[in-house]
C-alpha cells in the first residue's frame, strides 16, 4: 500500500508537488506529446457513438437530446477539474481507483475499482446489441440474435489467436467514423435546408415550455455512455512527457471536441425529426435517419462504416477486459488459478476471454437503454469518487488553505459529487439493482480477502513505489 507524503511535505501550490513513480518491473518511456493524448483519447471513445442512443434518448426527453448532451458535458467537465488536480498529485498511471485507494482509503478505492470494472466487463454487450441494431436495420429479415452471436463470436475468435489492432488500424477506423458522421450532418442539413419534414432552424431542441428537468437528467444519465473513455488518458501519465500539464489540457480539449461534436450531431437530427416516435423505429432512430436522408445507399454505406467500427471495438474491448481479469488474477486480486493462466502458445488469456464472451451473450436478453445504465453505474461511482479524492486531498495533505484552494479543491468538486450522484440516482431501477448486486459481491469478497480489513485490501494495478522529483 502507498500514501501521500505527510502533511508538512505538502505545499498547496500544484507546481510544487510532483510525485515520480517507478515500477518494481521496470519504467515506463515518457514519448507522449498533448497531441498524441487527444488523439488516443478520442479514438477511445470512437466518434460514432453519438448515433447509438438517439432515438432513445430523444423519446426520453421529449426531443431534447442537445439539452441532454449539454448537461452531462458539464458533470464530465466538473469532473475533469477533479481529475487535472489529481493528475499533479498522482502523476502515475492513475484511474478513479488510484486515487479513491491513496487520497481516501485503499479498501473503498479496492470497491470503486471493482465498481468500474463493471464497464470493461459490459462494453463488449453493448458492442453485440448495437451490431443487432444497426445490421437489423438493413436486413430486417434476418433475427437479431444471429448478428450478436456472430460479433462475439469474430471477436472472440480473434481474440483467441493472440490477434492485435495495429495504432495505423486504429487510425484508418477513426477516420473513417469521422467521414460517415460529417457526410451524414451534411446530408441532414441539406435535408432540413430543402424544409424535408417541415423542419427549420430553431433552439427547441435546447429549451422549449415543455422541458421537464428528470427527463432530462435520464436522458443525460444514459448519454454519458458516449464521454467514457475521457480519461483514458490519465492512465497515460506515465508515458507523458509532461503529464502534470499535458494530461490535464488533454482532458479538457477532448471533452471541448467530443462534447460539441455530439450536440452539433444531435442538434440537427433532432431539428429535422423533433418527434422520433414517426420513425419505425425508435432504438434503431440513427440507421432509419440515415436512409431518410441519403437514401438506401447511404444507409448501407453508413451501417458499414457503424460496423467497422462496431468490430474494431468490439475487439479491444474484449480484449482490455480480459486482460483486467487477468492483470487482477495474476496479482492475487482475484483467484489466480482461474483468471492467471495464459495460453503458453499464444500468450492469450483464454478463460478470461471465454468468460467476457459469455457475459456479451446476454446482449440476447438486455435492451439498449438498459446496458447503457448498468455500465454508467460504475461509470458515476468512479466519477463521483475522483471528485471526492480532490476534497480529501485538501484536508488531509494541504496546509496552506487560501480562499482560491478552498475554491478549486472543495466547492468546484463538490458540485462534481452532487452532479454525479443526482444522474446516478437517474439511472433506471433495474440497473441500480443490478449494479448494487456487484457491489455488494465486491464487498463480501473484500471482507473475505482481508479477513474483515485486518488485512491490506487487494492491489488492482500491480506494486508501485512513490517518490520525489525535481
């Protein structure tokens, strides 16, 4: 277990605290420039997933999805404050998890990791019902449960192989999400220009008499879906040539660019069908648009684009998850016979990756929404918690407390905390329940694993020893 350094080691000014950090296994290279961070960070979080719950969401809050966007980008950017003054403390290969365990408690930072891990394990379902979606929509004759058991099984089978995603693949499958999306705003404008569907320019989708404030906060709720992966990056501080500055203008520039992309997106398929429900299909909203206003050819040439793109995520999703699982059974967070073993062939975790697949199945038995809400209730868990270690901090380790610290380490976190906390409590009551079944079973295995926290709570990142630079 590692901690901050006591209290009289500690200025409140950022620029005097940094903290350098090796790993018992060796160091890892500083190469990363702020434009390579922006660019790893928006690959995360792939561009086309600003179609994926429109049709929902626009139904949810009675077409206002833009609003929706809006409200979740500023509980993301309360969020990202906490996490740039985190990143000056903890220049290290961070996440929620490493700072709730060295700011707060190692046994509570132990459940908000296993909170979070509830993501990786559910992204690659999300990824099978929207391949459903999307290739439904094109071929209606065809049963949905053939497309989900074939993306898991592409993904599985390439997994198994030892297959990797070269950066240049990466590369072409964001360049080509980002041309679908611009041709299809173009489209779109083009259509509401020419008054397709009676529509014109107007601020509705952002305010309008009819607003009603827990529409949308749900709606919101279930669009923060497309900001994971914002911080990605933090665990790239390490890599960083100047993580301490970098790390954090790259959150904040990735926020800026993903957040206006998704409400200038959804702002003109909301303007052009402000009511989804004359679409056929509500949950399949995107694709239908889509052939509305490109035509059939269109369509397929944007469900293709979805795909790639579906395929290329599906695969490192997968493949992260399973490499979670065998990262904490190697470690002994989780039981190591089990999730620690590679095969000696390939160098795959193969039970890990067979287990994830397994848990993509049940894409069979979940609704869109739904998935959406059980994975950002882990998500709203670590936010709120990143928020949270940023009060801490200052409590426990600051001792020059001026009114600009109390400012930037209390009020503007603790805005973050309540913001995240009230779209957590927005979150459906079957994924709340879900969610708390997790928890609790981290728990239980918590309690068990230190024998009633007598003992140190499992290591979900490996050994790390903390030091003072220049």
């Amino acid at each position: 277990m590692t901690s901050l350094p006591s209290r009289t080691g500690v200025a409140a000014g950022d620029d005097q605290i940094a903290h350098a950090v090796t790993h018992e296994r060796g160091a890892l290279k500083r190469t990363l420039k702020l434009r390579h961070l922006v660019f790893i960070g928006l690959a995360y979080m792939a561009p086309l997933a600003v179609f994926d719950m429109f049709g929902i969401v626009a139904d949810e809050t009675g077409g206002h999805v833009p609003l929706a966007y809006l409200m979740v980008m500023v509980a993301v950017l309360f969020t990202a404050f906490s996490y740039s003054r985190m990143v000056r403390f903890f220049p290290i290969a961070g996440s929620a998890y490493t700072y709730a365990k060295e700011a707060i408690n190692a046994h509570l930072g132990f459940l908000v990791g296993w909170a979070a891990t509830l993501d990786y394990l559910l992204l690659p379902m999300i990824n099978a019902i929207l391949s459903g979606i999307y290739m439904g929509a094109v071929f209606p004759e065809v049963p949905f449960w053939v497309w989900v058991l074939l993306t898991v099984g592409i993904c599985t089978a390439l997994n198994l192989v030892g297959v990797k995603l070269a950066a240049s693949m990466n590369v072409l499958l964001v360049s080509i999400q980002l041309v679908v999306a611009v041709v299809f705003v173009v489209l779109t404008i083009v259509n509401i220009v020419n008054g397709a569907n009676g529509a014109e320019f107007t601020a509705r989708p952002f305010i309008s008499s009819d607003i009603q404030v827990a529409a949308i906060a749900a709606g919101a709720a279930i669009l923060a879906l497309s900001f994971l992966g914002f911080d990605a990056v933090s665990t790239l501080a390490e890599e960083a040539e100047k993580p301490e500055r970098d790390i954090p203008r790259a959150i904040f520039i990735i926020i800026g660019v993903a957040g206006a992309f998704f409400i200038t997106v959804t702002y003109v398929m909301q303007v052009l069908f402000p009511d989804v429900t004359q679409l056929g299909d509500i949950v399949g909203a995107s694709p239908e648009i889509a052939k509305y206003i490109g035509g059939a050819a269109f369509q397929a040439i944007f469900v293709g684009g979805y795909m790639m793109a579906v395929l290329g995520c599906g695969i490192t999703q997968q493949m992260s998850a399973a490499r979670l699982l065998y990262a904490m059974g190697r470690d002994g967070a989780l039981p190591k016979r089990l999730f620690g073993g590679v095969n000696e062939r390939t160098g795959v975790p193969v039970v890990n990756v067979l287990i994830v697949a397994a848990i993509a199945l049940t894409a069979l038995f979940v609704d869109l929404d739904q998935a959406a809400s059980m994975i950002n209730f882990g998500a709203f868990i670590a936010f709120t918690f990143v928020n949270l270690s940023v009060i801490f901090v200052f409590f426990r380790f600051l001792k020059r407390r001026s009114a600009g610290a109390w400012l930037g380490f209390v009020l503007v976190p603790a805005v973050g905390v309540v913001i995240n906390i009230w779209l957590w409590l927005s979150l459906d009551t079957v994924s709340m329940i879900i969610g708390g079944i997790w928890l609790a079973a981290g728990l239980v295995y918590l309690v068990v694993k230190t024998r009633g926290f007598r003992a140190a709570a499992p290591d979900l990142t490996g050994p790390i020893n903390i030091g003072m630079y220049e």
